[in-house]
C-alpha cells in the first residue's frame, strides 16, 4: 500500500510517501512558511536522489497539499502516475490526552476530540488539524488515519501517570503523565524485542534522545513509565527545555525577575537546558566541540578570549555531564521498577549520533553488568543500521536503533484502512 505519511506544523507540513510493501520511501520534503504567500517554499526529494526546490505561495494546508500530490505526480519528477496511486494518509498527532489509546481512523468525531486536547498541545494540535483539514479537501475520498504520540505510553499504570495532587484536579482536569515521542518508542522498543529472540517479559530502557529527549521503561512490549510527563518539558535535560526542576523554583523566578505566565513558559521550553546551562548552544554538536576546545564562529556567542574559551568549554562539559547523569540515573530507575533489565536502545539524533553521551551513560554501569565495545561506539553516528554495541560478557544488551517514526505510522494506517474496508 502507498501511504502519505504527514506531519504538519502550524507553517509547516512534512511529508513522505511510503510503500508498505516493500518498506520504500518513493519520495519525502517538507513544506515551510505556509501563510506566507511571498515566501513559501518546498524541498521535495526522490529516492534516487534528485532534489527540487521552489518557492510557491502556499496560503493554507490545503494549498500545500495540492503542491505536495503535483510534485508527487509530476511527470518528470514524480514516483507516481496520478493521486489515485496514493491509498491512504496517516498523520502524526503529538497529543491525544486521554481519549486515545491507539491510532484510529478520522472521522468529524476524532478531529473534535483532537481539537479538545488542543489545550494539552496549543503549539502542535491545532497545526495536525488543519494537516488533517488540508489532505480531506484534496483528498476527499482516501481514508485518513491518525497516529497520537502519547498512545503507547497508555498502558503505564495509574501509580505511574498520577500526579500526587487532589484528586478532584487529577480526575476532572485531566492532569497526568501522558509521555511523547510514543511512536518512536514503540517503533524502537519492537525491534529490539525482535533482536532479543522474542524473550518473553522482556525488560527494555529505550532513550529517544534528541533536541527534546524522553526515556522509557517497557516490559514486555507495554510502557510501565516515561520521563516526558503532562508536556514534553518533564524529564532530561534537552536541548533548550529544562527537564524536571522543583515546581518551587518557578514562582521563585518568576517573582524575583517579574516574569509572567506566558514568559515563564517561553523561558523554560526555549531558554534553558544544553543553552541555558552551556550559555553557548543548544546544539549537542557544538557542545562536543566546545569540550574540546572547538568553537562555532558562526555562533553570535562565539568566545573570542583565552578566558572566554575556557568558561565556555566548562560549562559545555557541565551541560554534557548533567544529561548524561541524568540518563543514568533514569536506566537505574527504570530497572528497579522492571525488576532487572536486558536492553538499553539509543535513537534519534543524539542517541544515535552522539557517542560521547552513550560512552558517559553506560560507562561505571558494570553494577548492573553493562559492558560496550568503546572503540565500536565511537564511530558509530550517521549510519542506518542496527549496531550492538555491548560486548559478549555484557549482561545487559546495548543497541544504537535509528528510529523510523514514518514507518510506524504507515504501518497503523495499512492496518487499520484494511481493518476498516
């Protein structure tokens, strides 16, 4: 089945086409500055390579849409005959708060309720919608699916995802841990399953660590707990979000510095973390420079003094250091609540790039009998395959996992469009 995978943004729409069958992206790009009737743009790329850019006024999704299936149909440049060839659409949600437990089929009643958890994601929801909105004006007739980002954390038990407040507020407000990045998770946690033998209970930490990073906790294929909590902001330290913090910290900054609701907010997601703490980047590439005394002169905040350097390179390690720790500590944890442990997976753009972050993470670990080959990992980064980093005495396997978030979601919507035909 050909299946457009899609993810849209407020001004923004990512797209890949995928077939089923043969597990072939046919074609993938992203639409951006949607609105901006001046200055929209498309970067569309084939499978073999051939790459197109242009600018075209895009004033809504729907626009965006009709230029996406052009460029996919487009004689010379397209991988497919006409807009007939493309079965089904499945779209990413980043939220689907309490209500959904598993991808479903669109129907007026799903994109209410997507709507409804709008107030979990204001950034994110209402962006799907108008995704969603834009593939049924073109696309009236192909069956649409939607696949939530928090539905594989579902499963946590309620000592898992209640917070210790009134209960009143908890039940009625919806208040809880939800989890992120679930179809990354879920994508990565199967694989290793897989690479396990099928073990039966088996106990699996996976770390999605990115620009926003999360770690989950899955026996036996079922999430028992996740770091992201009611929003992506809980957890690990990540590229400019804080992680967790004490909630007392909050008022005491904002009372100290006069900040508001909505500027504390700014500052939390966008201002702290490797860019807080570093005072340099939010990049985990110059961070890992920076340790090393290699500095981006392109950054505004570049240190032009010896002095400046310096401050700058400790700081760097300091920031480095926190989140591994972190990671650490959220892999001792996940094993005691799972009763042992069998596997570590590392994915997206630092789990699987970094190897700095997964040598100060599984170094010291022989605790638990974790041993990774040091010389494999350091040069394991940009590659597509599956690589074991633990060495044969390791107790506890170590795999670097490149994620494949678009290809879970066209696997949902195969299955639930033939589910449903």
């Amino acid at each position: 089945m050909k299946v457009l995978v899609v993810n849209a943004g407020s001004s923004s729409l990512k797209y890949q086409l995928m077939d089923t069958a043969t597990e072939e992206v046919l074609a993938k790009g992203i639409c951006e500055r949607i609105g901006d009737v001046q200055g929209s743009l498309i970067d569309h790329k084939k499978a073999d390579g051939t790459k197109i850019k242009k600018q075209i006024p895009m004033k809504d999704h729907a626009v965006a849409t009709e230029i996406v299936v052009s460029m996919l149909t487009d004689k010379e440049n397209g991988c497919i005959s006409n807009m007939n060839e493309i079965e089904a659409v499945g779209h990413r949600v980043v939220h689907g708060g309490p209500y959904f437990f598993e991808s479903v089929i669109v129907t007026p009643e799903v994109v209410d309720t997507i709507d409804i958890c709008s107030e979990f994601a204001p950034l994110h929801n209402p962006a799907h919608i108008m995704g969603i909105k834009g593939c049924q004006k073109v696309m009236p007739d192909v069956p649409q699916v939607v696949v939530f980002d928090t539905a594989f954390h579902q499963t946590m038990e309620p000592k898992a995802y209640t917070y210790p407040l009134p209960i009143k507020m908890v039940e009625e407000d919806h208040i809880r841990r939800y989890g992120m990045h679930g179809t990354s998770h879920r994508f990565v946690a199967t694989e290793a399953i897989k690479l396990l033998g099928d073990k039966k209970d088996s106990k699996i930490v996976t770390c999605h660590i990115g620009n926003g990073s999360s770690i989950s906790a899955v026996r036996d294929g079922k999430v028992v707990d996740t770091s992201m909590g009611f929003t992506p902001l809980d957890g690990v330290e990540m590229g400019t979000r804080c992680g967790s913090i004490d909630p007392a910290i909050v008022p005491y900054i904002m009372k100290k510095y006069g900040i508001g609701v909505d500027e504390i907010s700014d500052f939390l997601n966008k201002k702290c973390g490797f860019l807080g703490v570093s005072d340099y980047s939010s990049d985990s590439r110059d961070i890992e420079a920076a340790i090393l005394g290699k500095f981006n002169e392109e950054n505004p905040k570049c240190p032009k003094t010896d002095e400046e350097k310096a401050i700058v390179k400790k700081h760097a390690q300091l920031a480095a250091d926190i989140l591994a720790f972190q990671v650490k500590k959220y892999i001792g944890s996940y094993a005691a609540i799972m009763n042992g442990l069998d596997a570590i997976v590392f994915t997206a753009g630092m789990g699987e790039n970094n190897p700095e972050l997964r040598e100060r993470v599984c170094r010291d670990m022989d605790y638990m009998g974790i041993d990774i080959d040091m010389e494999l990992n350091a040069k394991t980064l940009r590659q597509p395959n599956i690589v074991e980093l633990s060495t044969p005495k390791s107790k506890v396997k170590v795999y670097v996992l490149p994620t494949n978030e678009e290809f879970m979601i066209a696997r949902d919507t195969e299955a639930i469009v033939l589910k449903n035909k």
